[in-house]
C-alpha cells in the first residue's frame, strides 16, 4: 500500500480469508459475508482489494467491479509475485543482494 502512496491509517481494512469465488455468471454472484456487512455498517464510495495476482484474483476483483456498482472498486494485484507475501519475499531478497554486491566490493 505503501509504494501506491496509501496511508494504512487513512482507511479500514477486512479480509475476506481468500475463500471468495464467483459465480460462473457473473451477475449471480453474491458479495462476500464480511465485504457485505462491512458495506451495511460504514459509509463509503471506494473499495480497494488486494486479491491474488492470478486468474482467481483477477475473476473476484472484476466481479467486484460488476456486482457493487454503486462503489469504486480498484484492485491492486502485487507487481511481481503470486500474492503481496511472495512479492515482499522477493523484493527483501533483492534489497540484500545488492547490499551483499555492495560489501563485497
């Protein structure tokens, strides 16, 4: 959320404990039990997921968009990597690297 220029303290957060699945015709698909409570308790106009970069993440998200009309649904799948964990690895891996490149000089 960081590297997006989003202040975790600006917004609340849930997970969904990645068991959302869509529907095969979009539009009976239903609107996951913790995003539709959340939704009934709290006013907003925005909804930023964090899904999965890969078909499974990128189905929800688009389902998302279809079913909640009435919100701005933006996903913001890792750059790199399956979820943000792998991506976080990665990038940590990276960062020490290049600090080892840089001593071993």
């Amino acid at each position: 959320m960081k590297e997006q220029g989003v202040d975790y303290r600006d917004g609340n957060y849930i997970s969904l404990g990645g068991i959302y699945q869509p529907q095969k015709e979009i539009e009976k698909s239903t609107v996951p039990v913790a995003l539709k409570r959340y939704l009934a308790e709290h006013k907003t106009t925005k909804i930023m997921v964090y899904f999965d970069n890969d078909f499974a993440g990128g189905k929800a998200a688009e389902t998302l968009k279809i079913i909640l009309l009435e919100y701005e649904v933006k996903n913001y799948p890792p750059p790199k990597g399956k979820d943000y964990n792998d991506y976080l690895v990665m990038k940590r891996v990276s960062e020490l690297k290049k600090k080892s490149r840089e001593v071993c000089r």
